[in-house]
C-alpha cells in the first residue's frame, strides 16, 4: 500500500476515541487503509446484504458478534446500527474499537451527530496528493492531470477513461439514488458535466440550473449531492471588506482532475494541453492538492481565494498564523510573464499586515525570483512536505 499522509492522524485519533469514521469518495482507499492500520479487526461491508440484514433484524446481536471490535463499511447502509453502536461505544475504557467508513458525508455524519456525537474521530481520505505519491506522479502537467489520483489507477494497469466510466455509471446507480430520489440520471449526468466546464470558476447557480434545464432549487439539491459524495468542493472568499468591493460567490472545483477530464471528453494529455480547460483544470490540480493535504493533518479546510469586483484576483489563500494567509497566484504557462503578478500586487496594496510573502505556481520547471515574489514550479510546489499552515 502506498502509505498515506493521513495515517499519523487516524492512528493519533484511535487513542483518544472509542471509534474512528474514515469518509471518502468510493476508491480513494478507505477500505485499504483501515485494514492496513487495523488487521487484528475484521473486515464487515454493509454492501453485502447478508451482513446488512443480519445487522438491521438484530443490531445487538450482530454488534455481540464484535467484541473486539471490527472495521464497518459502509455503516451508512444500516442507519439504526448508531444508535446500538452508542451503547458499546460508552462502555469504559473502549478507545479505537470501531473503524466506521462511508462514501456518502450526508449518511454518515448524519448518524455520527444523532447518536454517537464525541464518540467518534473524523477524518476524511480523498485520492491521493501529489506528494504521497512521489516518483509515481508524471512530470508533466498534463498527464497528472489526466490520469488523476484514484488509488486503483496506481496500483493495476488500468486505462483510465475506461476505469473513470465505469466509476461515473456505477456512481450514478449506486451513491446517487441512496443519497436521494433523483429520477432522471440522464439530466443528472448532464448536470455533472456542465459542473466541469465550470471548474475553477465562479458558481453561479441559475445558470447552471438553465444551462441543465432543471430549476434553481433542483440545482442546489443536486450540487449538495456531489459535496456529500466528494467528487467537487466549494472554495469560499476570503470574508473581508476591502471598500466592499469583494466577490462573495464561491468557486467551483473537482477533488479530481482525472474524473472532470473524462466528463469533459477530454480522451489524451495531449488533447488536455490544447483544451481550452487547461488552465482551469491545472488551477484545480493545484488548489485540491491543498485542501486534500489539509484533511491528511486532520486541519479543518481554511483555504480561500480572493477576487473585487473589478476582477483583480488572488487564486488561493493558504492560511500562515493567525490572521495572516499567503496569496498563491496558479498560472499554467511555462513561462514566466510580467502580467501575473497584478493580482498579488493588488491584494498586498489592499490586506496590508494580512499578507504573507506571496507565491507564484505555474506549470513550468524553474523556480525564480520576480519582484519580490517567490515563483516555484507546480511539482516542486505539491511536493513539498510543507502544508497549508506550515
């Protein structure tokens, strides 16, 4: 197993909680890790229907059957499992006996918060980062991008639109109709694409709703689904009122560049580097690699950007103490140009004490020095063991 930066932190929480919840979008590698971390603890998978009749006809005895505790997955299957599962967890002295997984936020944290509130460490797995995977990541851009970061598309030859297909039917059959009733899986995969034309950008939700054909409200519901189910994340503004002149709309992002490539029909690297959504894309690559580094520490998110309403923009602000964030500029060239730095320029003349020493990363492979600005190549940058708050 290739080891993962979360590890330290689960292993931290294991100490101190009765249980363990390890959520993550499907194949980002829960299942792995937990029984890597924990093989004295059998592995129970509420998708196998046996297991999860057994549990919901007769929860205590199905949980009798675990006295040394055990890895449950997918307890988001089995709802009223929590509420039993409260009683063996209060039990004196019960530190790390349950390791619950889910892919699905909404189920799982829903019976975290109704029965087993303190009881239970969070954390969450995404696909890998750039640095986990080291020497196994491309040099170029493109073709990490591409590929993108799913554990299976490392450890097995797999081609990866094949695999990526396959993941967004069983995706739509599976997670999204357990999530909620959503009848027409058709508009519903349309309304998926459209979300990765609009990667990197900011969200606006009517027309994104027009451009599907669906209502407004139909929009919001639907883009709850996939928070709840990782595949996007919304990246908020910096609240701060420079002259309330600030951008108060999220961005939208995918956790993973390979899944929005495959929705976008882009087939090559190669089609990736002459796509129009190249820049939006590497922008996405550089800002989920951030926020998936933060859930490795176990850190709350915290990460933001910054836009006025006249468009001076500040791609990403990574928090640097208290108070204070460093703005990162993310550019896809390979050369370095007089006109990225406006951005930073304007956020350092605007948050004065705020700003940190800024950052410039761009898809070239020389680091470098322009007016004051550290400009680091984008694999040296998430490569780095450095996090957000570091």
């Amino acid at each position: 197993m290739i080891p993962r930066l979360i590890e330290g932190t689960i292993r931290k929480l294991a100490k101190g909680y009765p249980a363990i919840a390890i959520t993550g979008p499907r194949q980002s590698g829960k299942t792995t890790l937990a029984v890597t971390l924990f093989p004295d603890k059998p592995y129970l998978s509420l998708e196998n229907p046996d297991l999860r009749t057994q549990a919901k006809s007769d929860p205590r005895g199905f949980l009798a059957s675990c006295r040394g505790g055990a890895i449950l997955d997918e307890i988001q299957r089995c709802p009223d499992l929590f509420s039993y599962l409260q009683e063996v967890l209060d039990l004196p002295g019960t530190r790390g006996k349950f390791i619950l997984t889910g892919s699905q936020q909404f189920g799982l944290r829903a019976g975290i918060a109704q029965s087993l509130a303190g009881r239970v460490g969070m954390v969450e797995l995404p696909p890998f980062t750039v640095a986990e995977l080291a020497d196994r990541v491309a040099h170029s851009p493109w073709e990490a991008i591409w590929k993108g970061f799913y554990p299976p598309l490392f450890d097995r030859p797999l081609d990866p639109p094949q695999w990526y297909s396959g993941y967004i039917q069983t995706y739509l059959e599976r997670d999204v109709r357990q999530i909620t009733q959503v009848h027409d899986l058709d508009t519903f995969q349309r309304f998926i694409r459209l979300c990765a034309g609009r990667s990197g950008q900011l969200l606006n939700h009517a027309a994104l709703a027009a451009d599907t054909g669906i209502s407004q409200p139909t929009a919001k519901a639907w883009l709850s689904i996939l928070q709840a189910s990782y595949v996007v994340f919304l990246l908020p503004p910096l609240h701060r009122n420079f002259n309330k002149r600030i951008v108060k709309s999220h961005k939208l992002y995918f956790y993973d560049t390979g899944l929005a490539c495959q929705l976008l029909g882009i087939r090559t690297a190669v089609e990736l580097e002459a796509s129009p959504f190249r820049g939006a894309l590497f922008e996405n690559l550089i800002v989920a690699d951030q926020l998936k580094r933060q859930f490795g520490r176990g850190l709350p998110a915290n990460l933001y950007f910054w836009r006025d309403n006249v468009g001076h923009e500040v791609d990403l602000l990574l928090p640097a103490g208290p108070d204070r964030w460093t703005p990162v500029e993310i550019k896809s060239g390979q050369t370095v140009a007089e006109d990225w730095f406006g951005g930073l320029r304007k956020w350092h003349e605007l948050a004065g004490a705020l700003a940190a020493a800024p950052l410039l990363v761009y898809g070239g492979d020389r680091p470098a020095r322009w007016h004051g600005v550290t400009v680091r190549p984008w694999r040296d940058f998430l490569s780095s063991d450095k996090t957000a708050n570091e």
